[in-house]
C-alpha cells in the first residue's frame, strides 16, 4: 500500500504517528509524511520522508491570544454539565473552527495536499484528529481515510453533542460553522460535506481502555508506543538512582512557542527543596531564567526523552498533555497533574479516579500544594497500583505491527476501487 500520514506542523500532534508509521513501513508499505513545512526537520528526525506543503499555520497565534480573545485554557472534560447546553456548544464550535481548524488546515495545505495525493495514489491516509486536510485529499482521490488519535476523543465527543443539540434548533438557527467551512472547501474539487469528513471512516484510539471514550465509532485499540524525538541517554541516567527520582515537565508544546499554557515556574521548586527525592526538571532557556535559584536536589536538563527517564521515576509532575501523560502510563508512573488546556482537563480527571495520581488545578498549583501531592504520590502506595493498572491496560492493546494486517484489510473495504 502506499499511505500518506498528515498532522498540522505542531510537534506533540504528530509524534504519535511515528510508530505506526514504522510498523507500516517494516511491513514493506510505502509511507509519506505531509504537512506544513515547519515540521519537515521533525519528520526527518524519525527518519521517515517528509512532504511539505503549503505555508506554516497560525494556531499558537491565535491560542496565545495575540490575534483574538478567547479562552484557549477552555475546559472541554465531558463531565462538565455545561457540554449538553447550547449556549456553550454554538459558540464553541463557531472558534474552533474559525480560529484553530481553518488555521492548522490552511488552505495553502490542503491545496498542496490535494496535488500530491492526485500525483502520489495513496491507498490510505491517517491523519490526527485536527489536521481535517488528510480526509480530504482522500475523498477527492478515493484513498480510505482514518483518524490516528493521541488522545481521548472530545472532539468527536463535541461534535456529537453539537449535533443533537443542533437538529433541536429552531431552522433559522441551525448554522454549522464547521460543515459550512469544509463545504465551501469541498466545493472547489466537485465534492460535498459528509460527517465522514469529520469521523473518519474509522479511528485508531491509542487511549487505555479505562481513558477511551465510547463514542459508537468504528475503533481499532493500538498500544501506545512512546516516542519522543531524537533522544540521546546521558550517563547519569544509565544507573540507578540513589534515591526516589520526580520528573517535573511542562511538555514539548509549551517549549514550542505555547508558553502561555503552563503554569509560573518561579516558585515552584521552593516546595521540594528538603525532600529525600531527585528532580529532574525539563528547562529550556526561557523558563531557566524563570528560576533564579535550584535547590541542591534538583537537576535541570533542556531534554531528556521521556520513555528513557520515567521508567526510573516513583513520580511525574506535569501539565497534562498526551503525549507526556501516555508515556507516564506505560510507564506504570504516578502522575501529578496541573491541567492547562483543553483536553488536559479530562486525562486528569480520569487519573485520580481511576487512581492513577493526583490533580491540583493551576490557579490552585502553590509551592505548597505541589509539596503535598509529591509527598502523597511517593508515600500512598495505592497511587503506584493504579498508575500499574494503567500501564498493563496499555500493554493489552494491540501493538502498532499487529495493527498493521487490519488497516490493510480495511484499506481495500473503503478504497474507491475506481481511483
């Protein structure tokens, strides 16, 4: 098969596509990674082949609120009581799609994704959940399309609860502002919206059991496999710590330009400074110079790959974002979360229920607070038994190879056998 993978040029979005996209290619598939052009050294760095297209989006622009005002912190748990309401779907779905899907999809993109799709063949396209671009070069070339999610379907989840809501609305008042955008996008090539646009024709869920959302949609479970990037071991990894080591991150996004999403770091390492712990701390250059002064029993590093730290780790500290909080599960690690963004909200709600770790909201996240949930995750030993129950929930998921003879068969049910 030929198969092209797609996601919008944001690191953290398309670092989940990378195992699968080995296993295709060790399976003898020919497999091409599109995107803007921003992502092409990325792409390149897992050592698989990268085709730019397009101009680079403006999603942190607008998320940092630089261009708009709105509130990208938004809070999107399917818990909250005000998802089943109107007046927060209408106007939800209305910036979202103005402000985050009409930027990452730009249409530069999906016009150079359209051309190489038309001249390419593929037989496939995987795409992650954001990057709508993918369904539809593979509509308008007849190559089946699926969804690659990095995390737990609240879009899906979203759109389906704006549907209902919407098909109870007076007539004047039932605007779909997303199907009226990739409307007008299919128009261009002769085609019109289908909600398979927006599904996929089937979605691939690397979500644990016990974290996926049953949304009644076609779904192939797949193991996370952790991948972080071109990852070098220091050696004062390759023994054993002498003493309970905590990771404290704050995610790749915020390192790429998103700063706005994470909490202050001036303070925060107050809370661990007569601790019997390790930190090792993820700092860039910036939020370096954000901390005057590190206690003794910190370490402080620009990088270090996640699925080569954590499995030495008692505990992880962090924002909540998927794919620092999908390596801490299959790494069996206790999670002490501060959610930031949208869908961090709910990987952390689900953690502490299921047992797993720890939630301290960030207008809440003191010195003080962080001290006292590090001392619990390290001392509760009944955190360290859901954090393994996590982990083996992973582990009973197909790996991305076995996989792989699935999307083949399901490749030739959904090609237009006429392409």
């Amino acid at each position: 098969m030929r198969v092209i993978f797609t996601s919008f040029a944001l690191d953290a979005h398309f670092l989940g596509q990378v195992p699968l996209a080995w296993a295709l290619r060790s399976a003898g598939h020919e497999v091409r990674i599109v995107s803007q052009p921003a992502l092409t050294g990325t792409i390149n760095a897992a050592g698989l082949t990268a085709v730019p297209v397009g101009d680079d989006h403006t999603v942190l622009d607008a998320l940092a609120g630089t261009e708009t005002e709105w509130d990208a912190t938004l809070d999107l748990d399917p818990a909250r009581p005000e998802m089943d309401h109107w007046e927060f779907l209408q106007p939800l779905h209305e910036e979202v799609t103005n402000r985050f899907f009409r930027r990452a999809n730009n249409d530069s993109m999906i016009e150079g994704l359209v051309r190489f799709a038309r001249a390419w063949r593929p037989d496939l396209v995987i795409s992650e959940p954001f990057t709508l671009a993918g369904a539809i070069a593979a509509e308008v070339t007849g190559a089946a399309h699926a969804r690659l999610l990095w995390g737990a379907d609240l879009f899906l989840d979203q759109r389906q609860r704006f549907l209902r809501e919407l098909a109870n609305r007076p007539a004047a008042q039932r605007t779909d502002p997303l199907a009226q955008w990739l409307g007008g996008v299919l128009d261009r090539y002769g085609l019109v919206f289908d909600e398979r646009l927006v599904r996929g024709q089937w979605t691939i869920d690397q979500m644990p059991s016990g974290v996926r959302l049953p949304l009644g949609e076609r779904t192939l479970p797949m193991r996370y496999i952790p991948y972080n990037g071109t990852a070098v071991v220091p050696d004062w990894l390759r023994e054993p710590p002498a003493r309970p080591r905590v990771c404290l991150t704050m995610g790749i996004t915020s390192r790429g330009g998103a700063e706005h999403l994470t909490a202050s770091l001036s303070n925060m390492f107050d809370a661990v400074a007569d601790l019997d712990v390790e930190i090792v701390a993820t700092l860039n250059a910036a939020q370096r110079e954000q901390v005057p002064r590190l206690p003794d029993n910190v370490r402080a590093v620009d990088f270090v790959p996640l699925h080569a730290l954590l499995p030495t780790c008692s505990a992880i500290a962090h924002h909540g974002g998927a794919g620092t909080w999908s390596t801490a599960c299959a790494s069996g690690v206790p999670q002490l979360i501060f959610p930031s963004v949208w869908d961090d909200f709910y990987r952390a709600r689900r953690t502490a229920e299921v047992g797993a770790g720890l939630v301290i909201p960030s207008a809440e996240l003191t010195s003080a607070t962080l001290r006292e949930g590090l001392r619990r995750l390290l001392e509760e030993s009944h955190f360290s038994d859901g954090a393994e129950r996590l982990r083996r929930e992973m582990l009973a998921d197909p790996a991305p190879s076995d996989v792989v003879p699935l999307l083949e068969k399901l490749t030739l049910e959904h090609q237009d056998p006429g392409w």
